[in-house]
C-alpha cells in the first residue's frame, strides 16, 4: 500500500472509516479488518449471501446523528447481568471499546479474534454464553 495515505481531519469520522476501508478493498486488504485470515471472511460471505441488503435503509442508518454516538455511559442505567463479547483484536471497532461500557453487573468476556470472534472462536463463545447463562438463570426455587 501507499506510504502517503493521509486522513483528511475535515472528514467526519465515518468517512475517514470508509475511505480508509475503500482503500483496503481496492488493495484486497479489507478482510484483515474484520477476520483473522481470509478463509475465515470467504466463510463469513458465504453466511451472509443469502442476506438481502437494502441500500436505502443502510443510508438511511449511517445518515442518523445517533449512528456514531458513543452510547458507553448510558450503560451504567443497566441493572441485569450483561454479558459483554469482544474480540481481542477488533480494530473495526477498537479493542479497547468495550472497557467503556459501565453497565452495573457486566462479565467480560474476550474472544480471540477480530471484528467477528463469535464465528471465528464459536466454540469460547458457546462455552462463555452457557456458563453466563447458568450463573445468571434463576433456580427453580426462587
């Protein structure tokens, strides 16, 4: 790639991501974003291609004000277990991301991988859902 790429800092922050994720695309890089090998991204096209995409509702989404609001600290008004994913190498997102949240009963659980842990590391992520979902699931007695 280019050595001279340089972000415009007049670009609001969604098209800094997609310019830089244009880029990506044209030199075949993009899937290093999102997955750890490019096995892993042709296996998660193949899931998706039955999905139907709705181009105006994508707009219409990436258009809203609150589609890049950082939601973070709402979180804390969150009372019930919360099980949070993150892969430990997703900088779609930022690995980082997720030591914003502050919901009052969180358990982090961090999944090696990118932006799509949960089908590259199924197996943690299954183990990690069903001993959340024993810890937090009443008994029959209460």
């Amino acid at each position: 790639m280019d050595d001279a790429f340089v972000l415009d800092e007049k670009m609001s922050t969604f098209d800094q991501w997609y310019s830089v994720a244009l880029r990506l695309m044209k030199h075949d890089q993009y899937y290093r974003l999102q997955y750890e090998t490019r096995e892993a991204y042709v296996l998660g096209q193949k899931v998706d291609s039955p999905l139907t995409s709705d181009p105006g509702f994508q707009n219409h989404v990436f258009a809203s004000s609150e589609y890049l609001q950082d939601f973070r600290e709402a979180t804390s008004q969150i009372q019930i277990p919360t099980l949070v994913i993150a892969g430990t190498d997703d900088h779609a997102i930022g690995p980082t991301h997720h030591e914003g949240f502050r919901f009052s009963n969180q358990e982090v659980a961090l999944l090696h991988g990118k932006h799509v842990p949960y089908q590259e590391n199924t197996a943690r992520l299954q183990s990690v859902i069903e001993a959340f979902g024993r810890k937090n699931t009443p008994s029959q007695g209460e």
